[in-house]
C-alpha cells in the first residue's frame, strides 16, 4: 500500500488514518495492540507520530489487512521473521511508490 505523506518530522493521528483511509480508533486500537508502535505524546496527550512509526503501521496494514492475518498471527509473525518480512515489504513499497509516479507521468501526457 502507497502512503502518501509529506516528509515531516511527526504526524497527526489524523493524518495517518486519513493517508491509511482508516478510523483514527483503528490506529489507536493497533497501537495499544503492538508493541513496536511508540508515538509521542505531548502534554495535552495527542499523538505524534515518527516516520518509524508510519513505516510499522503499514507493515501492520499489510499483514492484516492485505494478507488476511489476524491480530494475533501478525505479532507473531513480526516477532519471529521481522527482518525477512521488513525485507520484502520494503521491496514492494518502493515498486509501488516507482508504479504510482509512472501513473502520475502517464496522466500529465
């Protein structure tokens, strides 16, 4: 799945869902529900998201929602073959992001 996000620093929770086409709840949900999801918080308790964390929640996205793994067999599958798992994800992020900036050239002719 292409994100489509400005280069920044931190992001809104709605931001991110808006980008994910999610509920704001869902990514709270998931955050609560994996551990390798740690925004920020500031003193009035908005999350602030890092681009680590927007780089986990589409590893998530695309275990459960594009795979069809449940919550539990996401956790585990990240447990043990993360760096496997990261690898390709990584791969087809980067084929995605290079497919969608051909559609964007394509329509401009």
């Amino acid at each position: 799945m292409y994100i489509d996000l400005p280069e920044k620093r931190y992001y809104k929770i709605g931001e991110v869902a808006k980008a994910f086409g999610v509920n704001t709840s869902l990514i709270r949900f998931w955050e609560k529900e994996f551990d390798v999801l740690k925004p920020k918080k500031n003193a009035k308790g908005d999350r602030k998201f890092t681009p680590e964390d927007i780089k986990n929640l589409q590893l998530i996205y695309y275990l459960v929602k594009d795979k069809g793994f449940t919550l539990e067999g996401a956790k585990q599958h990240l447990k043990e073959e993360k760096k496997k798992t990261l690898h390709s994800f990584d791969i087809i992020r980067k084929l995605e992001g290079v497919k969608n900036e051909l559609i964007k050239i394509k329509n401009q002719l």
